[in-house]
C-alpha cells in the first residue's frame, strides 16, 4: 500500500527502514529513502510505524538491560 503519494513510498519500503534503525525519526527515515516530506499528510502514518516499532525492540533488549544493571534476581536457597 502506498503511505507517500507525494514521493510513492510503500508501506513496506517504510517498514524495511525502520528495521535498520533504532530509534528513527521520521525526517531520519525520509532521508534513508532518499526523499523529504513534502505534503505532510503522511507523516502521521509514518511516525506511527516507527513509534510501534520501537516497543518491539525494547522489549526484546530488556534481559541484558537487566544484567547490566546489576540485577541479580532471586536469591537461591543452598
């Protein structure tokens, strides 16, 4: 589906993007594809995706976020 008439950007071309990065802005992402925003009307949708992404990759980085501060869970009965 194409979310940027203005520069024919694809939902996918978007998300594939977004994969490559950790924390994109939309400017960032525009930029990756070789484009600007022009219109605007996109940018909601677009900064969507990159929001809902980001929760994704949180949460698959919280064990060893975990372990580097120092958690060290429950203690274990000898």
């Amino acid at each position: 589906m194409i979310l940027c008439v203005c520069n024919g950007l694809s939902e996918r071309a978007i998300r594939r993007a977004i994969e490559g990065r950790p924390a994109p802005s939309v400017g960032e992402l525009y930029r990756c594809l070789g484009c600007r925003v022009r219109c605007g009307k996109c940018v909601p949708y677009v900064a969507e995706m990159a929001r809902d992404a980001r929760p994704v990759r949180l949460a698959a980085a919280s064990p060893a976020d975990d372990a580097s501060a120092g958690f060290q869970g429950a203690p274990v009965a000898a």
